[in-house]
C-alpha cells in the first residue's frame, strides 16, 4: 500500500513530467494540448491492463499533468512535487475506499 500510494506517484510524475518538458511542451507549445496528449498516453499505459481503467482515470491524468504544468513556472521541482502531491492524495482516498 505504502508504495501505491507514495512511491509510484513520484515516480510516474518524473516521467510525467519528463515527457511533458522535453516531448510534449517543447513540440505543442501548447499546455493544453500538451497535457491532453500526456493524459492520453497514461491512459494507455493503464489502460494495458484493464482498458476501462485507462479511459475512466483520463481526467485524473489531465489533472496531474495540469498541476505538473502549472507549478512547472516555480521549478521542475516545484512542478514535481505538486503533481505527486496530488496523485499521491487521489492514490489514498482510492486505497481508503477499497478498504472500506
């Protein structure tokens, strides 16, 4: 649980962000369409295992990319640790329901 919740956000942000800043901003120089290709690609790699997963979390992707873009004026690290924040929040209350 521990890693679900802490370990694999701050993980998928720095490839989040990776592909953000190098591949998608820097070609789009669009934040939006930047941050919809990036929810797009997470939902695919999620989507691997369960599809429906993949397509019902495209707005938390859009979401964690809108922070990582937002906080991204602040700093990359700045921009990091926010979308991880966030996904690490989203991470728990899902876990907190499942237990329920």
């Amino acid at each position: 649980m521990f890693g679900w919740v802490l370990v694999s956000p701050l993980l998928e942000t720095l490839v989040m962000g990776a592909l953000l800043s190098w591949i998608f901003l820097p070609r789009t120089r669009s934040s939006a369409l930047a941050i919809l290709m990036s929810s797009v690609v997470w939902g695919l790699v999620h989507g691997l295992a369960d599809w429906i997963s993949g397509i019902a979390n495209l707005a938390n992707f859009a979401v964690f990319s809108f922070v990582y873009v937002r906080y991204l004026k602040f700093g990359a690290g700045w921009a990091v640790l926010a979308a991880s924040i966030t996904h690490a929040i989203h991470n728990s209350v899902v876990a907190t329901l499942l237990v329920l």
